[in-house]
C-alpha cells in the first residue's frame, strides 16, 4: 500500500499534535497535579446517617487546611446548619480544602466557578476532590447535572477572603 | 408519512452513475428519509426555544416563553428526535440506498426490511407521545440516566428503534455476504466499505445500552426492580454514546469521501488510506466511552488515563480525512482554474447547495474536532465538564458536519425520490448559509459561556448564579436561536416543496455512486473482517474490562443494583 510523500508528512504533523496533547496530560499530572477522580468509597444513600455525611459542614484540620462535607439533594446543597441555604463557606485566602460530596437522590453536579473541580455527584458513590483557593473573591458552586424541574435554582457561594 | 404517494418515476437513460429509482427503492428509502425529516422537525423547533429560556434578558422580557413552557421536556424532545431517532431512520435510509445502488442487487430481504421500519416507527410514534403526555416525567433528557426513571413507554420506543436498527443491519450485511460470494476477489466498493464499518460500530455499541434499557431501566419502571446502579448506568450508557456518534458521522464521511469529490468536479486522493480510516472506526471508536466520565466519582483515573490515550487515536482517521478529502477538493479547484496555494477553498461550487451544505459543514466539524480534543484531554474536563463549552462541542460537529451533509444529502435524494426537481435552490443555499453563521454563533456563544461556567442543560435564563460574562454570552446563545429557526424553516419549505409543489422534472444522472471499486491498490485483507473485530475484542478488553470489574464491585460479593432511589421520576 503506497502513501503519498505529503499525506506522510500530514500524518507525522498530526502524530506530532497528538503527541503534545498526550505530553500536555502527562505535565498536568505529574507537574501540577490535576487528578481525576477515583473510587473512593461506596455509601447507602438512604443510610447517610451512618457515614460522614450524617453532620455536612467544614472542619479546620491544620492550619490553611480544611476538609468540607456536603450532601446533595433535589434541589439543594446541604453543607451544614451554619453555612445556611443557599449555603454560604468561607475559607482564608491561600487554603487547601478536601471536598467530599454524595448525593442522596438523584445524579447532580458540583463545580466550583474558576476552579479546577468538576464532580459527578452519582448516588451510591463518594466524590472526593481538593482545591486549593488562592485568589479572594466569590465563586458560586454549580449542580451541573440535569436533577430535575428545581434543578437550575440548586447552588451555592464560597467566599475567599 | 409513507403515505405520500409516489408517482411513477419517468425513466432516464441508465448511464454510469445514473439517478434511476425503481418503485420498491422508492417507497422503502423514501419512507425512512420522510420519516427522518418528520422526526427532525418535531425535535430541531425545541432548539430555539430552548436558546430562549437560556437567555437572561430574553427571560426578563418574556417570562413565559409559549409554545414550549417546560424547557426540560423541550431538551427531551430535541435530544431524542434529534440524535436518536432522525439521525437512525435517515442513515438506514440513505444506507439502504448507497448499498443496493453500489452492489447492484436489491437489499436481501423487502420484507425485513420494512418489518424494520415499522417498529421503528411505533417507537417513534410511542416516544413522541410519552413525551408530549407526561411532561414531567418523561424529563429524563436523551440520556436518561437512572435514578430518574421515566414512563416504560419511553423505553419501549427506545427499544423498539433499536431492535428495529438490528434488523436493518443484518438485512445490510446479508446482502454484502451474497455479493461477496459472487465476487469473492473484488474488493467492495469503499462506500459499501464504509456502511459495513458504520452498522458493526452499531451493533457492538448497542449492546451496552441495551443491556441497560433492558435489564435495569424498564424493569425499574415496570416497578420490578427496586433498586438500581446509576454507576453502572452511566457505564453502559457511554459504552454505546460515544461509538453512536461516528454511527452519525460515519455515513457523512461516505458522502465526503465516495459523493463530494465527484459533485464537487475532482476525485479522491487515496482510496487505501480512505479504507485504513474507517478500520481505525471500527476499533478504536468503542472502547473510549470513559472520556464521557472524567467526572465520575466510580471509575479510577488508570481507566480514564487509557480512554484518554485511545480517544486520541480515533481523532487520527478524521485527520486523515481531513487531508485525503480536502486533497479530493483541491483537485476539483485546480481543475476549475485554481492556480494559487490559497485560492482553491474558494473555487469551489459554493453556489451549488449539495456541495455548498458538505463545504459549510466541514468549516463547522474543524471546529467540532478541535473542541474534541480539548474535551478528551483529561486535565481539561475540569472546566469544561458539563458546562454548555459541550453542546457547543456536539452543535459543532453532529449539529454542524453532520447534519449539514444529511441536508445535501438530502437535497439531491428527495428529488430522486419524489421524482421532482429540488422546490428552491436559492432557497436551500439560503438556508446553508443560515445555518453555517447561526451554528458558528452558537458553538462560539454556548463555548464562551461554558468558560465562564454555564452549566448545559439548565434554565439558566432564570438562574441565580450567573456571572456577567456567561449572561451576555447566553444572550448571544439566543441570538443563534433565531438564526437557526429561520433556517429550519428555510429547511422545511423546501422540504413540503419538494414533495407537494415542485413540479419540474428530477434532474438525470446527478448522484456519483460507485458502482465498481475503481480501486486495485488496496489489499484485500483489509475486508477480512474477523481480524478487526478481533482486534476490537481484545481492545474493548483491556479497555472495559478493568472498568466493569470495578463498578460491578466484585469484591464484596454479588451485589450489583443495591442503591434504593428514594425519588422516582423529576418532580415538578
């Protein structure tokens, strides 16, 4: 089978682009430390009162560093009696903060604008992610998945001070 | 619907690469294209108004939207009609049609073949209704991911097209099996090549939307199943949404490869690479539904990692593509007085719609193809990742290359089948154009207010979160709505015109379907079909297996489908 000399060099072109996404996914990675989610635990979704998710909210584990627990629910986040509804976090400028997130219902999303977080929030599953906050200002945590008539109104605020 | 009738087709001349329609073609392919373009018109006219309830200011001025008022059950509709049933019931068709026309042999079997189109229809008919009856409840959008769990009527229509698809792949591949046997050292023409590639896709992918629909949806509906696995779910349901998307794009690549060349006045740069492209589809465009999952909390990132890999190596064929297909096009330039390195894109016949719809779409799947990439990069997910940057992504590609080259299909296929000359042609390039500058909006509109993080599928026009930035953008999205409403209606009038009121005589001898493989330079162990669905095997494998060991959760026992959903369907 005879390839043409510029068909050959379109295809190394086209290795070449490939290869720099393939490089720019390894850089991210192991450079600056993006990671996927994965497994890390399964929970009953109707017996939440027996795992974290029994008392939603932030705890402060050392200095700069936070862990916040939140249910989802049609339609609302639910991060705990003081953070309100629609909830409200607060977090230092410059801090670390593990979200762990599962929903009680229905599939729903969790974004935070501006940062890398992006969580299916599939219920059975424990969606675990840690950003850290290093910019002040308000950004608003989205339910990016479909979960429903109220599902356009579910969201909540973190306020980098 | 198919009960248009037909005139009797006045005979031409049958010359090489003649239009030439016997009764039974017509009734059959012009059955599937009509219902097709039904189907396309009860989902494409939810789209604007879905921009609308997208846009803030469009919102403040107009705070009850008509016509469509539950904008989930539009997104339902459009998402349904649009990507499932128009896009089956047309490439059946227009397959059916390059098939008996490129083999010169009728499809093995009329009876099956319209055995096929009739539960293909029920299912139309019966989903239509689910979702215009239960509104609410039938809001389950075109992914239908469990917990939320819609009417059975709605799995029963889903089911119905794709048993009904089945049976329209094995008439397909039966007739290619006694054509081989007659012509056991000819190399199948590489449209036919390509079809046969496109329904294996087809099969092997509907296995795993299948296995859900049947094992955990609609026995979840029926109320059989107490439980269910929305981890699983979402697995199954990828392993066939990706492949389903070259099962669109795969019949637009035989109008670009086998059709365009020859519409457009030039001939294609290289049949064997053409054949190495649609065998690259056959085994990499399965295993890659992960790329679907980034987000996903179940699935490990090692997983996610070797999708990422393979979903780049199946952008490899459509770059081929790219190059073999605008080489194609270059050649039909120079032969029209094309001198310069630059002047050849517009040399073409930009005032023919057929080849004008295939130009303007692939402008609109360069477009698509680099904002895959960016989605299939793993690292970025995170910002792009359910925002509306996605059906931007997808409006690109099966909204732009796609059904822009359904539509030039179209306008050369339904004179054929109607017997009648195309109604407008002004009207159709009109209607090209319109659409190429609504969707580049719309792709440009939906992209930027992702980046400012825009969820899709949300009535964000009412939403509290939004910023500044992603609100103009919405408005912008709304904007393209209206564009691409006037062309849909552009689209229709010519449509009804074509098979109502047209009343010259369908041009001779325009449609370029090979009838022989003018090819001798390809080998023949590229149509040895057992090895590359080997390969496919081994590859779904190592792809899949990993993934399904884990999200079955083997560990602890056989305990699939144990999550309980306390709330059923979307509630109002």
């Amino acid at each position: 089978m005879e390839i043409n000399k510029f068909e050959r060099y379109w295809l190394i072109a086209v290795g070449v682009t490939l290869g720099a996404f393939i490089a720019a996914t390894i850089v991210a990675v192991t450079v600056f430390g993006i990671r996927l989610p994965s497994p890390v635990e399964r929970v009953n979704p109707q017996r939440l009162d027996q795992t974290i998710f029994a008392s939603p909210g932030v705890r402060k584990i050392a200095d700069n560093r936070y862990e916040a627990v939140i249910v989802a629910k049609s339609w609302a986040f639910n991060a705990g009696p003081e953070a309100g509804s629609p909830p409200v976090l607060r977090f230092p400028r410059r801090s670390q903060v593990t979200f762990y997130v599962t929903s009680q219902d229905v599939m729903h999303g969790f974004q935070i604008e501006g940062h890398t977080i992006n969580l299916e929030l599939v219920p059975g599953q424990v969606a675990r992610a840690t950003v850290n906050f290093n910019r002040p200002g308000e950004y608003n945590i989205i339910c990016n998945h479909y979960c429903g008539a109220g599902h356009h109104v579910m969201y909540g605020t973190i306020i980098v001070e | 619907m198919a009960s248009i009738t037909l005139p009797q087709l006045t005979e031409v001349p049958a010359t090489p690469g003649t239009l030439k329609l016997v009764q039974r073609e017509r009734l059959m392919i012009g059955a599937h294209i009509i219902t097709a373009m039904l189907a396309l018109m009860s989902g494409i006219f939810m789209g604007p108004f879905q921009a609308f309830h997208r846009s803030p200011t469009f919102i403040q001025y107009f705070p009850t939207i008509p016509v469509f008022t539950y904008y989930y059950q539009a997104v339902t509709a459009h998402g349904v009609m649009n990507a499932l049933f128009f896009t089956t019931f047309f490439i059946i068709g227009f397959c059916y049609f390059v098939v008996e026309r490129s083999l010169q042999r009728p499809i093995k079997s009329v009876l099956v073949g319209w055995a096929a189109y009739a539960l293909m229809t029920i299912g139309l008919v019966i989903m239509l209704i689910t979702i215009l009856g239960a509104p609410q409840q039938s809001a389950v959008l075109y992914t239908f991911y469990p917990p939320n769990i819609a009417p059975a009527l709605f799995y029963i229509g889903l089911v119905l097209l794709v048993v009904g698809s089945w049976l329209a792949s094995a008439n397909i591949f039966l007739t290619y099996r006694d054509w081989k046997r007659e012509h056991p050292n000819e190399r199948v023409p590489l449209a036919v090549f390509a079809i046969l590639v496109n329904f294996i896709v087809w099969c092997v992918a509907t296995i795993g939307v299948a296995v859900e629909v049947l094992f955990m949806l609609l026995p979840a509906s029926l109320g059989i199943l107490k439980t269910t696995d929305p981890q699983l779910a979402r697995t199954l349901f990828w392993f066939f949404g990706h492949p389903l998307v070259y099962f669109w794009l795969l019949p637009a690549y035989v109008s670009w490869y086998t059709m365009l060349p020859r519409q457009a006045g030039g001939r294609l740069f290289s049949e064997p690479l053409a054949r190495v492209a649609f065998l690259m589809f056959l085994v990499f465009s399965v295993p890659v539904g992960l790329h679907h999952q980034f987000s996903d909390p179940g699935v490990s990132a090692s997983s996610k990692g070797i999708h990422t890999l393979l979903t780049l190596i199946v952008s490899v064929p459509s770059f081929m593509t790219a190059f073999n297909v605008g080489a194609a096009l270059e050649s039909a330039a120079r032969n029209r007085g094309a001198k310069t390195l630059f002047d050849w894109p517009f040399k073409q016949k930009w005032g023919d719609p057929v080849v004008a719809a295939q130009l303007a779409g692939m402008l609109l799947f360069i477009a698509g193809g680099f904002s895959g990439l960016i989605n299939a990069s793993a690292q970025l997910n995170a910002t792009i990742h359910n925002t509306s940057w996605v059906p931007a992504h997808f409006h690109q590609t099966l909204g732009g290359g796609v059904t822009l080259t359904y539509i030039a299909i179209l306008y050369w296929l339904l004179p054929a089948i109607r017997g009648r000359a195309l109604f407008s042609k002004p009207l159709a390039l009109a209607q090209v154009f319109t659409w190429l500058i609504g969707m580049t909006l719309f792709g440009l509109a939906m992209g930027e207010a992702g980046l400012q993080g825009a969820p899709r599928r949300a009535i964000t026009g009412q939403a509290p979160y939004l910023s500044p930035a992603a609100a103009f953008w919405l408005d912008m999205t709304a904007v393209s709505g209206v564009i691409l409403m006037i062309s849909s209606v552009l689209l229709y009038v010519n449509f009804f015109g074509t098979l109502f009121l047209s009343r010259q005589p369908a041009p001779a001898g325009e449609v370029p379907i090979e009838t022989v493989s003018g090819d001798r330079t390809s080998p023949l162990w590229l149509e040895r079909w057992g090895i590359w669905l080997g390969a496919l095997g081994v590859l779904l494998l190592i792809a899949y297996g990993p993934v399904f060991a884990e999200v079955l959760d083997f560990q602890e026992g056989w305990n699939i489908l144990r999550y309980m959903p306390t709330s059923n369907a979307p509630m109002p």
